[in-house]
C-alpha cells in the first residue's frame, strides 16, 4: 500500500459514521426513557403493591423529573472539566444502581429516594449525550448524529415501555425494572469498547448560565421546551386512567405501542430533514400534538380516535428532543454544554410539573379534561416556535 493510499484511509476513517458509538449513546437514551416513563405502564401494579394511591403512585415520575431538573444545571458546571466517557459510565452505573433499589424496594419512600437518585443521574446524562454525539462527527452530520443518539426516546416508547407493560402484567412490574439494571451493566461494556473518550473542558472554558440564558434564541427555546413537555406528560403519565375513562383499561399498552411506533417515524423524518428544516419540523410537530389532543379530548366512546390521537401524538413527539437539542445548542454556539443542561432541566421540570398538573386535575375533576390542559399548553408552545423566526428556531446549517 502507498503512502497515498494510507492517507486516503486514514481520513475515509475518520469521516466514517461512528454508528456504534451513536447506538451506544441511544441506548443510553432508551434506558434513561424507559426508567423515566416505565410508571406510567405499570401504575395500578406500582400503586397497589405500595399501598399508595394512582395520583401518588405517578410522583415516582414527579421526584424523577424534580431530581433530572435539580441536578443538570449544577452537575454539568461542576463536571466540565471531567474526562465525557468517565463520567457517562458514572451516569449509567447510577442508573444500574437506582432501577435495583426500584424493584427490591417494598417502601414507598425507598422507592421515591431511588427514583430521585435515577433522576439526578439522568439530568447529567441527558446533558451530555447531545454535546457527545455532535463532538463524533463533521459539523455537516451532527443534526444526523444527534438523530441517531436520541434514538432510544421513541424506542423506549415503541417498544420498551409496552413491552415492559405487557411484560409486568405477567411477572409483576419489579422485573422490569430488574431488567433495566441488567441493560445498564451491559451499556456500560458497551460504551467502554464503541464511545470514544474525550477530555473534558478547562476549567475557565464554560459560560455562566446567566450569560447563556442572555443569548438570543435560548430563552424561547427553553419556553417550548417546557410547554410542550408540560402537555406530553399531562397525557403521558395518566394514559391508564384516561383509557380506563372511556373502558380501554386493557389497551393501554396498544395505545402507547401505537404511540411509539409512530415516535419511530417521526425521528426518522427527523434524521433525514433536521439539518435543513429544523425550524419547518418543529412548527410541525406542534401543530400535530395540538390535533392530537384535540382529536383525545372530543374522543367520547369513538374507540378508533383514540388511536388516531395516539398516533398523531406520536408523529409530533418523536423528534421533539432532538429539534428541541439542536435548536439550543446552535442558539448557544460555545455555551452549548450548559444549554444542553437548561434544556434537561426544563424539559424535566415539564416532566414533574405534568405529572402534579395531571394528578390535580385528576383528582378535582377527572381525566376528560386532561387532554384540553395539554391542548392549551402546547398550543403555547406553537405560538413562540412561530414567533421564534430570527432566533431559536431556524435551519443550522443554511446551503
């Protein structure tokens, strides 16, 4: 082989798409999904082997989302300078940790603890996977790259929780997450052998948040962020007591089957399309879950519209992550790391604050009205990404 061949492969394989890596980032997504959204297909089992009510049963959610929320920001300033692999295998052990305590656990206030700490370490690993996957690959591939690492949301959704539904209503909802332990041990042989290792910034290298909350495009987008996860998780987390409203009690792992199969779609277009019409993508997907909650919220005893709701509602989430990333990390350009954590930490207070919204309106008035609260919010969300034109919501990469 001549020197002009070696050189030519050695930059063929550095412009290769890093695919396993990326599926190792994504499966890191998928179990961080998986733990976050699991109570929501195992409510009634949770609650009644706890001796709690539903609504209390839905603040495993609540404390998840509060624990993500309170620890982003700060863990992701004070991590900055730590070695990125290091510190996702820290993140993935916690999760390994956390999800065992979950199934052993017969304590409602172990089970809440252990769900904090799952929290805690998914804010610090959310706010890493976006900045990894676009560190993996040329500025031309990262909306692509950040596609395939975000992957595990919609099938955690399609596939995961249904299955973990269907799976616990066989062998008891403690199993599943038994199981998730199990896929955190092997991520984290995973991660070691595909996710290449890179150092982490100089101490004086990252922006103040309040300086990157300055920035034009960042604050609308974190504004979107929160309504529209405010809306997912007002229906996401009490999907079982609103089909159990209407007699669907049984289908509910139909519906969210349904529901991520057509998030698999969605991330898919999303992949394909994120890098030159982010902006299009994401008015889009706000429009849809507008129609999908109305499409819910007039469904009466039409057992077909539910499904059409769900699959709507699945086509406008699937992306959402990954557009909502992207759109941070190029409103922030250099003070990107920190806006990937604003943005997990928003995203999950939309995560808690859905889930306590949900159980209020549940308990005051019951589950028809949920889909309405989730119309109005994300038709909040429309409204700004629309407004947003100059900043927050445009294509990353004008060609």
């Amino acid at each position: 082989m001549t020197r002009t061949d070696l050189s030519a492969s050695t930059v063929e394989s550095s412009i290769r798409f890093p695919l396993s890596g990326l599926a190792a980032l994504g499966t890191a997504g998928f179990a961080t999904i998986m733990t976050e959204a699991l109570p929501a297909g195992v409510l009634p089992g949770m609650s009644h082997d706890l001796g709690v009510s539903g609504s209390a049963a839905g603040q495993t959610v609540t404390i998840y989302a509060i624990g993500s929320a309170l620890a982003a920001v700060p863990l992701t300033s004070a991590t900055l300078g730590w070695p990125r692999r290091h510190l996702l295998l820290v993140a993935i052990a916690g999760f390994a940790f956390a999800n065992t305590v979950t199934a052993i656990s017969t304590d409602y206030f172990w089970t809440m603890l252990s769900r904090f700490v799952a929290g805690v370490v998914a804010g610090l690993l959310w706010a890493l996977l976006a900045g990894y996957a676009r560190r993996m690959v040329p500025a031309e591939q990262r909306g692509k790259a950040m596609a395939v690492a975000m992957v595990g949301t919609p099938v955690a959704l399609a596939i995961g929780v249904p299955a973990g539904t269907f799976l616990a209503e066989i062998v008891g909802w403690r199993y599943t997450f038994g199981l998730m332990s199990i896929l955190s041990v092997v991520l984290v042989v995973w991660v070691m052998r595909s996710v290449p290792a890179f150092p982490g910034q100089e101490r004086d290298a990252g922006v103040p948040v309040r300086r990157t909350l300055r920035l034009p495009g960042v604050v609308p987008v974190l504004f979107v962020t929160l309504t529209f996860v405010l809306a997912h998780n007002v229906l996401y987390t009490y999907i079982a007591p609103f089909l159990t409203r209407i007699d669907m009690r049984d289908d509910v792992d139909a519906v969210l089957l349904v529901f991520g199969a057509a998030s698999l779609i969605s991330i898919a277009i999303t992949g394909v399309l994120i890098d030159r019409r982010l902006r299009p993508l994401m008015i889009v997907s706000c429009a849809l879950f507008a129609g999908a909650c109305f499409c819910l919220g007039v469904v009466g005893e039409t057992v077909w519209l539910v499904f059409v709701g769900a699959t709507v509602w699945g086509l406008a989430f699937g992306g959402a992550a990954t557009l909502l990333q992207t759109a941070s990390a190029e409103a922030a350009g250099a003070a990107g790391d920190v806006a990937q954590s604003l943005v997990v930490t928003w995203w999950n207070i939309g995560i808690a604050g859905g889930a306590i919204l949900g159980g209020l309106l549940l308990e005051s008035s019951d589950a028809g009205s949920l889909p309405w609260a989730a119309f109005a919010l994300v038709v909040a969300a429309l409204v700004t990404t629309s407004a947003a034109r100059r900043h927050g919501f445009r294509s990353p990469l004008r060609k």
